[in-house]
C-alpha cells in the first residue's frame, strides 16, 4: 500500500546517484525526492544545484538560477535561497557497512520532517566498471583483478535500503555485462539477494535511443516490485526519434579548438524540433559550458583526417594503423585501432558515450571539419539528453566523467512514466 508524500506524489531515495540523470527523470514526471546519495563532491554539488532549480522554478523565481549561472552572484548567495531541508536531502557519502547506520539516520530525519511515513521507490544503479564488458577487457592492467573487485558486492548495500525502506518498486540500472560478470555468479548472488529482502525481479534489456535519445546505449534495467503484489514489469512506450545527431549541434556556436565560453550566446534564436519536443532547449536558456578543450596540432590533424573517413560517402571508420608514421604515438597498434571517432552527425543516434571522454576527446571528434576538435561538455550533456538549464559543477574533467556515467534523463523519464503507470494500477 503506497503512502504518497504530504505533496500527495510518490517518493524516491536515488541510491548511488552521480549527477542525478536518473533522478532528473523520475523528477521530471512528478516523483518527489527523498534523499539522493553520492560519494563524488562534484556530483553530489551537481545534484545541489539542480535541487536549487527545481525549487526556484516552483517559487517562480529561476531569474535567481540564472544569475548564478551567468555569474552575477556567487555559489553560496545562490544556495542562501534554498531550504536547508532540500539541501542535506543531497548526501555526499559513501556507502559502506559503516557509513549506512548514519545514513539510515539521515533520510528518516529527513522523512520525518516531510510527513513521509513510507518510501514508493528506490533506484540507482553501483558504479558498473566491475561488471562492464569493456572493463573485463581492460583487467589485465588492473592493480585489483576484476574477481575481486570490491565494487561487485555494492548491490549488497542496494538490498539493505531496500529491507530497510520496503519501497513498492525499486530500479537498478546496470551495464549488459552484469549477467556474465565473473561467470554469471556475481548475478546470481545479485539475484538471491533481492529476492531474500522480499522482491520479484525482473531483468531487460534497454536501449537509449527507444526512449527518444539521439545514442545507442544498451543498458540492463531490473525492476523489482514487493513479493504478493500484483505489480510487474512495466511496458515502456516507445519513443524512438526521426531526428539527427547534428539536431542536437547545429545551433551551438561554432568552435575552433581552445575557443569558447563558460557561458556564452547561442548561434541562432532558431533550434530544431528535436529540442523544442524534448525540452532540451528553451527561450528562457542561459548556454553555458559550451567551451572546446584545446587539441595539439598532431591531434588536429587526425581529427581532420577522421572525419574525412567517415564522411567519404561510406561512414568509414579510421584506423589507427592508416596514419602516417610521424602522426603516431601508441605503441599498442593491435587493439583500439578506432580510437579516433567521429560523432554520427548525419545519423539518428551516436555511439555510447563514456565517462573517459575525460581523459580525452579523441571518442567524441565534433563531425564539422571546420571546427576539427572534440565535443564540447554541453554538447556530451545534449547527447546524453540533459536539458540546457542542467549544470554540471566542477572543473571540465569532472563535469565530463559525471555526464559520462549518467543514465540520460530522457531515458529515465521514460522509466519513470513505467513505473508510475504500475503504481497507479496497483492503488
């Protein structure tokens, strides 16, 4: 039986939560956050800071949210306008046997104060490099083998909110690899595990791109619902777009490697359909982090050549091993030989994007020869379908590793409207 919150919508505690695309969703449909846990200070300020939005916006005041963003007033004047209350319902922790005892105590203070007597839902997803395909591949040069990985037993503190808490629903989003990481037994252990508490589960197969994003992501989306309910695996409306990539591009201002600003002007008053009916962009939008890292002349040059790869009419991916000599500084020419990728602007989706779009952007090479560089943090975070009034706190470095890992909202949006269609049955 659901108790709503004094708001009268269904709750949410987003577990292990990054920059909050997942929560971003959920938010978007009308689900009220309880409290969102974070281990990174960057992110856990990102989530402060798009708590900040979605008060200002229900006061009528995102005037305030926007000098903050254009700098006229500082991070703590900003945050002076927000409740204490929504503040520390943003928890950077991380979460171990040790830490849960305090963090128990935390969220039902928390709840407490909010007349919330029970939890509808729980989602978040551990961190997945543990039982990532590509990081199995990458295990051979790991100090820790992937084995014994202490990342693989988080699911463990997953299962202890949830017999705590005892949400209707829960949500936990997780890489493809997670059936097969160590075997196949990690996933029966995670299987065992959520059922012990008290839950029917349930795994699928998901692709970003059904759920309107313009990117072929895959990404394995367990929903569990309490045992002797009549909840189920919720159907998802397709949502797949006709758009383009370039939609997503072309009303940027154009950029040579090292321009751009924190926050800057748009190219044109004119923007696709595509962000109008997403709701990525609107009139009232302050661009910011719309700034290209600067690229070495030798990196210049193969991003020139890489995009006249793929756009000789066949969509040819370049190989590393087809560049002049004088242009090479691996020594590994046997693996990651398409290290230099474009993105798919002629195409309705692009490739996955990754968290190591940090380390560099040679995986994200903006698709106009012109501007010859890699993508920008704005343009990662339009890929991965974060609106433009989402702002992602910290240096560059951080801001990319946090859109990097996050779930795209518009996909968790999707899955928000999912689950609350089965709440709603299920009253």
């Amino acid at each position: 039986m659901q108790n709503k919150s004094s708001e009268g919508t269904y709750n949410f505690i987003d577990l292990f939560a990054g920059a909050g695309g997942l929560s971003e969703g959920f938010m978007q449909v009308g689900f009220s956050p309880i409290a969102h846990v974070e281990m990174n200070p960057y992110a856990a300020k990102t989530l402060e800071t798009r708590t900040g939005y979605f008060y200002l916006k229900e006061q009528g005041k995102l005037n305030i949210y926007y000098d903050y963003l254009k700098g006229n007033i500082s991070r703590e004047k900003f945050l002076e306008y927000i409740p204490e209350r929504l503040l520390q319902s943003v928890i950077c922790e991380t979460m171990s046997d040790e830490s849960l005892p305090e963090l128990f105590e935390r969220i039902d203070k928390s709840m407490k104060e909010q007349g919330i007597s029970h939890v509808d839902v729980i989602i978040g997803g551990p961190p997945c490099q543990a039982y990532s395909l590509v990081g199995r591949a990458q295990s051979s040069h790991m100090k820790v083998p992937m084995n014994e990985d202490p990342r693989n037993d988080l699911y463990k503190l997953y299962a202890r909110f949830l017999k705590k808490y005892q949400p209707e629903m829960f949500v936990f989003e997780n890489v493809m690899g997670i059936e097969s990481a160590n075997g196949g037994e990690t996933w029966k252990k995670i299987k065992a595990q959520l059922k012990r508490v008290g839950y029917e589960i349930e795994p699928q197969e998901r692709n970003a791109r059904t759920f309107g994003v313009l990117q072929n992501r895959r990404r394995m989306i367990i929903v569990g619902w309490k045992k002797g309910t009549n909840y189920s695996y919720p159907e998802f409306q397709d949502k797949t777009s006709d758009a383009i990539v370039e939609d997503l591009l072309n009303d940027l201002p154009k950029l040579v490697p090292g321009a751009g600003k924190d926050v800057s002007e748009y190219r044109s008053g004119e923007y696709s359909d595509y962000l109008k009916t997403m709701k990525l962009r609107s009139d009232d939008d302050v661009l910011t982090l719309h700034k290209a890292r600067p690229n070495k002349d030798r990196d210049i040059e193969i991003y020139k050549r890489a995009i006249e790869a793929w756009d000789d009419g066949k969509g040819s991916r370049l190989n590393y091993n087809s560049l002049p000599e004088e242009l090479k500084t691996h020594k590994n020419r046997h693996s990651f030989v398409d290290r230099f990728k474009v993105v798919e602007g002629k195409d309705h989706y692009c490739h996955t994007m990754l968290a190591h779009i940090s380390k560099d952007g040679h995986y994200f090479i903006h698709p106009d020869i012109k501007q010859h560089r890699s993508i920008t943090v704005r343009e990662a975070a339009r890929i991965q379908s974060f609106p433009d009034n989402y702002f992602f706190e910290g240096p560059r470095t951080a801001q990319f590793v946090q859109i990097g890992n996050a779930v795209p909202p518009l996909m968790a949006k999707g899955i928000a409207e999912g689950i609350l269609s089965v709440l709603k049955q299920g009253e």
